[in-house]
C-alpha cells in the first residue's frame, strides 16, 4: 500500500464551478421521461461522474413520477444544482395535494409505491416541503459529487 500524498496546487484537478438548471414540464406521463433524458444530459455536459449522473437520472425519475402521479397538478418544475461536493434535485409540482410521508412502505408485490424507498437509499440527505416556487410540494434530494 502506498501513502496518500497531496498533488502539487498546479496539478489540481480544475474546481467543478456551481451550476444551476432549471426545467418546466406538464404534469403528463411521458414528462418523467423527457426529465431523466433533460437531466442526464446536463449532467454530462457538466461532466460530472458517471455513477452520479446514473444516481440522478434514477432519483429525477421516481421524484418525477410521484409529482405526475399524486400532486394532482398541471405542471412539475426540475432544478438541478451542482457544486465540487453535492448535487441537489428539486422537484415542484402546483398541486394541492399534501406531500405523502416520508419513506412509506409498500406491500412486496405492489407495482410500485417504493420511489420514495429509493430515494432514502440513493441520496446522502433528502426531504419535503411547501413550494415557494409553484405553490405546491417540493421534493428534494442531494448526492454526493465527490467523496
């Protein structure tokens, strides 16, 4: 095993400068996929790693559904913000629907009702909360960038 050392400051992998993206979609079915194609997108584009950018496209896409599912509104709104450290997922729905709870479990034979399950397993930190963007709930998630 060889010690950890320190790469000289001019060796230094550049900083990945904070970044924001945000996207408006109707609240339709086909819109959860349009989301993970939109996010898997930026996050190439922003270059970050690829086990992130796969973690994202799998939280927007349960985040996505459950807002076209249960909000009962018109429209979702994604925000996607990185850092060198994290990334954070926002989903907004205009629905009038309370936020379900957090983490609910689901019958072992049920089709679905496991993406907030998921979203527990996948983010360092998740949570939900009132939108002050659409008026409806937000949904929010942060990964890790780097370790």
């Amino acid at each position: 095993m060889t010690p950890h050392t320190s790469p000289s400051p001019g060796l230094l992998p550049p900083a990945l400068p904070d970044r924001e993206h945000w996207f408006e979609l109707p609240s339709l079915h086909i819109s959860v996929r349009t989301a993970r194609d939109t996010v898997r997108r930026r996050l190439r584009d922003w270059g970050l790693p690829g086990d992130v950018c796969t973690d994202a496209v799998l939280l927007v896409s349960e985040l996505a559904t459950n807002a076209v599912i249960h909000s009962g509104g018109t429209r979702v709104l994604c925000g996607l913000s990185a850092s060198r450290r994290r990334l954070r997922i926002e989903m907004h729905d205009d629905g009038h629907v309370p936020a379900g709870p957090a983490g609910s479990r689901s019958a072992t034979l049920e089709e679905s009702g496991r993406g907030l399950l998921i979203v527990q397993q996948l983010a360092d930190s998740w949570g939900t909360a009132r939108s002050d963007r659409t008026g409806g709930n937000t949904v929010w998630a942060v990964l890790p960038v780097e370790p």
